[in-house]
C-alpha cells in the first residue's frame, strides 16, 4: 500500500492558522516543525523564533526544533544555547517532556557536560 503525503496540505493549512493569528505561538510552533520536516532550515529557524519572541520560553519542544535547526545550519553557539534553554524550561506536556531528553542527547554529541547546564535543586 502507498503511503500518502499530506506534507504540503498540512505546511498550507499551518500558513493560512498563521495568517489568520500571526501572535499564535502554538501556530509559529507547528508551522516551523513542518518546514523542519521539509528539511527547510531557515524557514523553520524563522518560524521557532517568532514563537520565542511572542512568548520567551513557553515550549521546550520549540526550544529543542531551533536548536536541532540551528546545530544543522552550522550556528552551534546558538544551537547549545536553545538546547539548553529546552532541558531547564519546566515541561507542560509529553512533548515537552521527549524535547528536554532529545536535548540532552544533543547536547552531549556536541560535548557539552550536564553540570553546564543542570540547575541544582537547593
């Protein structure tokens, strides 16, 4: 059986949720993660970080696609930065939770050490 590919319908749809709600992070958020999906860096790079501007820090996930995104365009120092933004932004959902691990591994494959970024509980 062929596997259909709704991949242009959705990145349409998301485009015309934007449109209609430019200060929508959760919009700028699913858009970018379908421009990653087509492998269009720059485009999911500009949409993650329309998000962070409406709202600094409201999803980890978003945080892990523009660090992924910026890592694979060659801005590692941008790149570590999200990443670790991802692992210490308190998860709200499963999502979240899978972005801050994904992170992590990230993190450590471009050799940052976790006592570079984990926050002791006092």
């Amino acid at each position: 059986m062929e596997k259909v590919d709704f991949t242009n319908e959705i990145l349409s749809h998301l485009e015309k949720a934007v449109a209609v709600d430019p200060k929508d992070p959760y919009a700028l958020h699913l858009l970018g993660v379908q421009q990653y999906n087509k492998k269009d860096y720059n485009a999911a790079i500009s949409s993650f970080q329309k998000a962070e501007s409406i709202r600094a820090n409201f999803s980890s996930s978003n945080l892990y696609y523009l660090g992924v995104s910026l890592k694979i365009s060659g801005k590692t120092d941008d790149a570590i930065k999200n990443l670790k933004q991802a692992v210490i932004t308190m998860p709200k959902c499963g999502d979240d939770r899978k972005a801050s691990i994904q992170a992590k591994e990230q993190l450590r494959i471009l050799g940052v050490k976790p006592e570079e970024y984990i926050v002791e509980d006092l």
